[in-house]
C-alpha cells in the first residue's frame, strides 16, 4: 500500500478487497529481547555441557543472573530442540552370543477350555535358606 498516493488507503483497500485492519497490522516479535538472551546463553550451556538437564541448565541460567523457572527452561529446550545427551534405556534385550531363542510353542494355538494350557514361574528360587 503506498500511503502517500493520490488514491487514498480506504479506495486502495477497495479496489484490491483487502481490510484496512491488515494494512495497519504490524506482527509482533515471537521473542522479547529478554527471552532471546535466554534462549542464547541456554545454547550455550547445552553446547558445552550437551549432558545437562533443565534443571542443571536451570541453575546455570540462576548463577548467571538471569530470572526464569524451570517450566520456561524446559519450555525453552523443546522450542529450541534441546535433549540431554546420556544412555537411554534399551526398548529390547540383546540376547548374548550362542543364546538358542525357543520357539513359541502355544503360537496359534486356540486355548478355549480350562487346564488346556499350564504355566509355572522359575524365576524365583524355590529353596530357602
């Protein structure tokens, strides 16, 4: 829109079907420049020690002056794609070399009457001392 034209906004508006309210419009900032220096020393942080949790990046922020809660930091860490770096918890075992897998040997089988199938538990010991 040129506002200095000799049609005034109101006819521009018109002659191209757009609301007056979306020429005015100015889109804030997504981040204040607060929260950006946060979002920058959390980077940094994270990029020297990639083990830190949002709690020890928490304290961190604290120790450096900065006032935010540990909600906002974990909020921050996910905006920015931030994870901590440790060993996961593995979803399967690994069975260990030479390991024989049995087979399933109730697979496809239809249980549709009582005593059919029987199970017993020998994981834990029987004899007590």
């Amino acid at each position: 829109m040129n506002k200095s034209a000799e049609v005034s906004v109101v006819e521009q508006c018109k002659l191209l079907d757009l609301s007056r309210s979306s020429i005015y419009y100015e889109p804030e900032p997504l981040f204040s420049d607060e929260q950006l220096a946060i979002l920058n020393q959390m980077d940094e942080i994270f990029t020297d020690k990639p083990f830190y949790g949002y709690r020890r990046v928490y304290l961190d922020l604290i120790d450096q002056g900065f006032i935010v809660g540990r909600d906002r930091v974990l909020k921050y860490m996910r905006v920015l794609g931030l994870e901590t770096f440790y060993p996961r918890k593995r979803k399967t075992t690994i069975p260990g070399k030479g390991h024989k897998i049995y087979p399933y040997l109730l697979k496809g089988l239809d249980i549709c009457r009582p005593n059919q199938v029987w199970a017993a538990d020998i994981t834990k010991g029987f004899l007590t001392t």
